[in-house]
C-alpha cells in the first residue's frame, strides 16, 4: 500500500504538526492535543501534502513507536507524548517499575551527570522498559549510551510517572542520584 520512505515521510510530518508545529498546516490542537481527523486530512490537502483517511489509517497502526493514537471514537488523532506545544494529555500518575532505562549519546553524558536528566524543550523526561528501546534512542544522537533509573526510589521520595499510550514512562526530570552510574553501560 505505502513504501517505507512514504510512511516514514508521513509519520514524521504528522510528527512535526501534532507534536511541534501545528501552526504549519493552520491547524489548532484542543487542550489535550486532539484534532479532528476530517480536519488534519483537510488542512494537509491545503498544505500540499494530501493522504487519504486509509493511508493515516496505516501510518497510525503501523508506526512501531505508536507515536499516534486516535479517540475512542476514532474522530480525532493526537500524538501520544513528545510534545513541545503546551498541551495536557491527562495522563494518571503510575507507579513504575523499580527499573527503568534512558538511552542518550555519550557526549551528552557529562552533562546529564552533572544536572541529571531534563526534559528541556518536551514536556517529560522519556524511560523505556526496554534497554533495546533505550539503546536505539540513544544511536539517534551519535554514540550510545545506557543509563540506569532507579524509578522505584524516585518515585519512593515523591516523584511522579506517568505510562503515555505507547508504553513510554514519563517524568519531570531525574536528578543525579537517581542515575545509576555503576550500571551505565557504554555500548560500543
């Protein structure tokens, strides 16, 4: 149906105007970062890059991150987390598992040693389950690297996590002592 390139084309533009840049295709996200499908399908017609509702369709099923989800209604689409637009998702607080992991690159490594893990320009700090997961965020950023988080501790000592509807944890930010800087696994 789509090429790799296409879905991958697509994905990242759906990215870049339900996560960052709404304003690119004049679409407005409602305060929990919804927009009507009928209107995304629209207003990117306008903006020269016409799909049709199947091709979302698959775009959103098949997106191994599961970057998007629609509502239960399936009338409107949203990002599921990694947003840089003011948006509130309603996420619950959880409680995480003891151990979770945060893939960077090794020359951010210092630096997230010294002031720990920031969410800087997104709206939460992203832990994954999954070392695989963590290890293939960090190669996006040069040399990876893995960081262990004691989740269990932080959240002992008041923290707040959050499960997005893709299986990534979230939180505010990690300090220092949090970091398991024993386990850091540096993967060549």
């Amino acid at each position: 149906m789509l090429s790799e390139k296409d879905n991958t084309h697509i994905s990242k533009f759906l990215s870049l105007v339900l996560r960052h840049k709404p304003e690119t295709i004049d679409i407005t996200l409602d305060e929990n970062g919804w927009i009507s499908v009928d209107v995304l399908l629209q207003q990117m017609t306008i903006h020269g890059h016409s799909i049709s509702k199947a091709i979302l369709d698959h775009v959103v099923t098949t997106n191994s991150k599961k970057r998007f989800s629609y509502s239960e209604d399936g009338t409107k689409i949203r990002a599921s987390q990694g947003h840089s637009v003011e948006i509130d998702l309603d996420y619950k607080s959880r409680q995480p598992p003891a151990i979770l992991y945060h893939g960077t690159a090794e020359k951010s490594l210092n630096s997230i040693l010294a002031t720990g893990l920031k969410k800087r320009e997104r709206h939460h700090v992203h832990l994954s389950t999954a070392i695989e997961t963590a290890l293939a965020v960090g190669k996006r950023y040069g040399k990876p690297v893995l960081l262990s988080i004691d989740a269990r501790k932080m959240h002992d000592d008041g923290y707040i996590f959050f499960l997005s509807e893709n299986n990534v944890w979230l939180t505010d930010h990690v300090p220092v002592k949090y970091i398991n800087k024993t386990t850091g696994l540096l993967i060549n």
